[in-house]
C-alpha cells in the first residue's frame, strides 16, 4: 500500500433526468458528492451529470452515501463510473 492517499475520480448520471429541473434524487447524490470538495477534493456539477476527485475514502464513502440518497429518494437508475487516477 502507498503511503500517501490514492486520488478517485467519481462520474456520475442519476436518472430520471429533467434538465434546468433536477430532482430530490439529483440533489442528494449532489449533495453527497460535494463532502469530496469539503475534504479538499474537487466536483464538478454540469448540466448531465457530476464528477468528482479525492482521496479513495473520501470518494467511496460519498460514492456510497450518493447512492443510497438517490435511491431513497426516487431514482431510478444511477449510471457510474469511477477510476483511479495516476499521479
């Protein structure tokens, strides 16, 4: 194991999707997502979709609290991708 924390990028797509009119879905997994920018990272929030870069826990933890709050609240389908970056 390296010493220094591994970076993630997290991408993702929360569906059903209303553009200039996100749902609570779209929100939570949103909201979930900006602990990464909290812990330093960086997020991106477009027009269809979200990505996000931090340390690996910090982006497993908000990748997993994103998607239970989509689905708590009503998605339907959460499209993801997430990757090591290399330093």
């Amino acid at each position: 194991m390296p010493d220094t924390p591994q970076k993630l990028t997290v991408e993702f797509t929360v569906e059903p999707f209303v553009p200039a009119n996100p749902g609570p879905h779209v929100l939570a997994a949103q909201a979930a997502a900006e602990q990464i920018a909290a812990s330093g990272g960086s997020v991106d929030i477009g027009p269809f979709g979200t990505s996000a870069t931090g340390d690996e826990s910090v982006v497993l933890a908000a990748v997993a609290e994103a998607l239970t709050a989509a689905f708590a609240k009503g998605a339907a389908r959460v499209s993801l991708q997430v990757s090591r970056d290399s330093a």
